[in-house]
C-alpha cells in the first residue's frame, strides 16, 4: 500500500491525518476490503476520501455493501467513472 498521507493532508488538514493515525488498524481493515472488492484504484479512493474510511471496520463495510448493492454488477466502472458516490460514506 502506497497512500500518499501528505496529500490526504493538503487536502483535509492536519486533523485528518491524526485520525488517519489513530484510526490506521481500521483504515487497514478497510483498504483491504476495497482490495478484496476489486478496487485497483484503492490509493486515490483512500487519498481523496480518507474520513470515510478511518472509521470502524464493520460500519465502512456496511456502507461500501449498501452502495455497492445499489449501483449493481457494473459497481466497478460506475465508481470509477464518478467518484463522487464514494462521499456517501462521508
């Protein structure tokens, strides 16, 4: 894994980072499961969208099923072609 912390930081600030940190065994979790799922593009999710994913492993999970299930088979390359979706788990 290879997240650019630096830039979660110019993005969110300081604070985001120290949630990064002190959350880093969920935000772990939570990397992998977009891995499991499929998702090449898991560094730019997590650096664009990092406080959606430093929060408790079971809830992201339940949020990523949710929007997953109601985006269908093609979850994928609708994520990909528009990452805003990804600011519902915000």
């Amino acid at each position: 894994m290879k997240i650019d912390f630096m830039k979660i930081k110019e993005i969110y600030g300081e604070d985001a980072l120290i949630a990064c940190n002190e959350n880093i065994d969920e935000l772990v979790k939570n990397i992998n499961y977009l891995i499991s799922l499929g998702f090449d593009d898991y560094e730019d999710i997590i650096e664009r969208y990092a406080l959606a994913f430093v929060e408790d492993h079971e809830i992201v999970k339940e949020k990523i099923d949710d929007l997953i299930n109601r985006l269908g088979p093609d979850y994928l390359e609708i994520l990909a072609e528009d990452m805003g979706y990804w600011e519902e788990l915000m």
